[in-house]
C-alpha cells in the first residue's frame, strides 16, 4: 500500500480495510429486484443487479480499485458531513424507488435513504462519485442502461 496521509473520519490503516461503502438502488414496484454496488476499504468492488427480488441469478461483477479511491470516497463522505445527514429524505408524492447509501466504519456506521425524486444534493454528489470511481474498476458499469436504477 503506498502512502495514504492523514485519513478520513480518523481512520488508521487497519480500519480502513474494514470501511464499507454501499449504494443501493429499489424499484417502487414490487417484486422488482435491486441494484447495488459495494466498495470494501482494500479496493474490492462488488456490482450486483437482481431482475427480481432474489433473483436466482443476479448480474454479479467483481472488481478491484486502488485504495487511494476508497480514501478519496471516504474525504468526499466527510466534507458532505454524511454523519449529519438526514437518515431519510421523503418525497411529498408517489415515490418512484428509493435510493440507499451505507457507510461502516470500525466503531460507526449509518446509513441514509432518499426515495425518488427527492433531492439531496451531498446525497447526489456521493452517489455520482460512487457510481464514477465504479466505472474505472468495472468500465461496462458506466454504458447506458447497465444499471438502469443507479
């Protein structure tokens, strides 16, 4: 591992490797699977897309990332104060999916829903940079209409 510098969230190197970042994305029809993406702290990168709830056979992608994104996700996390964050943004109508980001720290963990099409603009700018650091793990992740939820 190269030299990361001063961490995120007071993390040390061995907490780092236990942090998770998960982004999930419903339908508001049910039955319908969901789609989601997990980054571990060492750079693991998980995509799955279920067609239908437990789907027997959902899309599964594995990948990794330098740990260097996962640190630069996790200073995006603590400058957008995702700590403070609502734990969950309503929309006032019909709701079209919600959407979900987690994060598990050794010690601290929260997790934050926004159902479709409310808005949250640090909920938005963690969820582009999440889907964009996925994309150069798993490049087919960033093609229109892979994830259709995400």
């Amino acid at each position: 591992m190269t030299e990361l510098g001063p961490l995120p969230f007071n993390l040390n190197e061995a907490d780092l490797s236990k942090a998770q970042i998960t982004y999930t994305s419903y339908s508001a029809k049910t039955g319908v699977g969901k789609a989601e993406i997990t980054i571990l702290g060492s750079g693991q990168v998980k995509l799955l897309e279920e067609a239908t709830r437990d789907d027997p056979n959902p899309r599964v992608f594995e990948s990794e990332l330098p740990t260097e994104v996962m640190v630069r996700l996790l200073d995006l996390m603590e400058e957008e104060n995702f700590f403070a964050l609502d734990d969950l943004y309503r929309h006032t109508g019909v709701p079209m999916g919600t959407r979900v980001i987690a994060l598990s720290l050794p010690g601290n963990s929260k997790t934050v829903m926004l159902d479709q099409p409310a808005t949250c603009l640090p909920f938005e700018r963690i969820a582009g940079a999440v889907k964009f650091a996925v994309g150069f793990a798993v490049p087919k992740a960033l093609q229109n209409r892979f994830f259709q939820r995400l």
